[in-house]
C-alpha cells in the first residue's frame, strides 16, 4: 500500500504522542518535525530519528513531505492547516479542529478545493470501551437510542495540561472544546446522525482564571429524537469518567471508560446481563496510534478518512452552541 510521508507541526504533549505512535506503524513514516521551541522540537527529532526545523512553512514546502499532522493549541490550527492543503498535503488536525465554526469552513473548504484528505483527531472513537459501545448500538440489536448520558468530572488543568493558552476560551475552544469535543463527538458517534439543537446551562464556579464555564449540563437534541447529556465539570473534587445509553431494546452502562475497575455493561430485553472488563476489549496499538493508522490507510487508498473534517466541525458547533445556550438560557437551534 505504501508509506506515507509526515510531518508534525507542534511538539507539544499531544504532539509527541502523535509522531511517537506514528513511529510506530508501518504506514507512516515523520520525516520533519517543527515547533518554535527549539529545545522541545529538537529533543522530539532526536527521540525519532528525524529533522526539525522551527518554521512549519519549511515542512510544508519539502518535496518529501505528503502529509501533516498538527498538534499546535487550537487557535493555531487554521493557518497551517489552510497552508498545508493549499501546498496539495493531506491534512491531520487534533480537536478541535479549530475553536469556531467558522475557522472550522476555512479549513473544510481548503482541503475541498485543493483536493486533500482532512481528518480530526477524536481518538475516543478508537477507545476500547467508546468504541465497544458504539459498535454494539450499530448492530441494530438495542433498537434506536432514547437517552445518551455521558460525564466527565474533573478539577480543572493541572501539571503538563496547565498552560495559558487553555485558560481562553478564543485559544482553546474552552473545555467544552479542548476536552469535550470527545465526549460530543462520542454522543454523536453513537446517535449517528446530527443535532438539531442545543440547550445548556453553566457558569464560571471556581475556576476565576478561565473566561469560559467550569460546569455545564448539555442537552443535545439529535435527527432521530434521541436525546444526548453531557455533564462537563472542572469543579469536581472527586472524578469521574463515564455514562450510559438506553436503547429500544436494552442498555448499555459503563461507570468507567478505563482505569481500574473498568467495565462495560449491557443487556438486552429480558436476557442475562453481560459484563466485559475494558482490559479484554483492548487491542494491541494503542488508541492514538489506531487513528494515526486508520488516517494514513484513508489517505493510501484513496479513501475518505474516517473522522472527517465535517465530524471536526459539527462538534464545534455543538460546543457553541452550548455556549451560547449558558449566555441567553434558551435552547440554540443548529
């Protein structure tokens, strides 16, 4: 099938994560790697064996490159995404795909015209249990979704996550962008179909530094009637990751998507219950490294990849909406 040629702009966590698990597949091969700190850029091209360079527009114009993978904060996804489809290379962007809708277009509409691949990197999707869940309500077995339930409590950024750039909701999307855009995701992955409307409430608790909410409670109204919760929190000093669906037909309930104890849970109408331990749904690459594959397969063959820009987009849209829902307390139609 061949190898696809990559290169990484931003050499941040995600970054390293992305071009590390890269390394790994036999798809894809980091060929330059380019960040504006030189010491972190430089460590990463040394860990792969690879070049860097500081400015990404020396990336994009190398003869070698065909794709790249973009790992800068979210404000400063568009100009190198944008810049990369125009120079005619494929296109991997992390959530979100850019922290407003409209940036969201810019980039979509590059990618169109230029006719490149565009993916988004919600790796949820690639998550044993996220994945698991989804699979099972697709078989039809459960009947449609009624109810989608999903939470993810927390205490705000801490260690590697703190920095400034996180605490603006025009940098980063907000938490309803830069961490939930994969729990959105998640509940449209599932529903399978799009929003129709919004309607949240929230408000900054705690968390004085940030310019967005610390808690919401979303309620996503989706085509098929089914209705999606997301309780988002950065104000929980006892964590939580984990929800439910109820079907038609059965349930599907999982307290936790991985750590000890984790577990997935369904049952059928009258049937037994089933419980499987995450650890016996793993594979053996890891969830980044299944989405960098399944992108580069996409590219390599010709093929749309499989998390697409306009996945990328709908969530922004959902995550503003959600916003714009805590500031009037009425419902955003999509």
């Amino acid at each position: 099938m061949g190898v696809l040629k990559t290169g990484l702009i931003g050499c941040g966590v995600m970054g390293r994560s992305l071009s590390e698990s890269a390394a790994l597949l036999d798809e894809t091969d980091v060929v330059w790697v380019s960040d504006v700190d030189e010491e972190k850029g430089k460590a990463l091209a040394t860990d792969l064996g690879c070049a860097y360079v500081a400015d990404y527009a020396e990336v994009i114009g190398r003869d070698e490159v065909e794709a790249v993978m973009i790992a800068t904060p979210g404000f400063l996804h568009e100009e190198p995404a944008v810049a990369a489809a125009n120079a005619g290379l494929h296109v991997f962007s992390e959530k979100p795909l850019a922290p407003t809708f409209d940036a969201c277009n810019r980039i979509i509409e590059a990618a169109r015209v230029n006719s490149v691949a565009l993916g988004v990197g919600q790796v949820c999707r690639f998550h044993p249990v996220h994945r698991k869940v989804r699979d099972l309500v697709h078989t039809g077995d459960f009947g449609k979704p009624i109810v989608m339930t999903i939470n993810r409590l927390g205490s705000g950024f801490k260690g590697i996550w703190r920095v400034p750039w996180r605490t603006s909701r025009e940098q980063s999307g907000g938490t309803l962008m830069e961490v939930n855009a994969h729990e959105i995701d998640f509940l449209r992955f599932v529903a399978g179909c799009e929003a129709t409307s919004v309607f949240a409430a929230g408000g900054n608790y705690i968390n004085q530094e940030i310019d967005f909410p610390d808690a919401a409670l979303v309620t996503i109204m989706f085509e098929t009637g089914a209705i999606g919760s997301l309780h988002s929190s950065d104000v929980s000093a006892i964590g939580g990751y984990g929800g439910r669906v109820d079907c038609e037909n059965g349930s599907l309930v999982f307290p936790r998507f991985w750590g000890d104890g984790a577990e997935l849970m369904y049952q059928i109408g009258d049937d037994k219950p089933v419980a499987i331990p995450a650890a016996d749904l793993a594979g053996d690459l890891s969830p980044v490294a299944q989405e960098i594959k399944a992108f580069a397969e996409a590219v390599l063959a010709g093929d749309t990849p499989p998390v697409t820009g306009e996945d990328g987009r709908a969530v922004v849209a959902i995550a503003e909406a959600a916003y714009d829902s805590v500031a009037s307390g009425s419902p955003i139609q999509l």
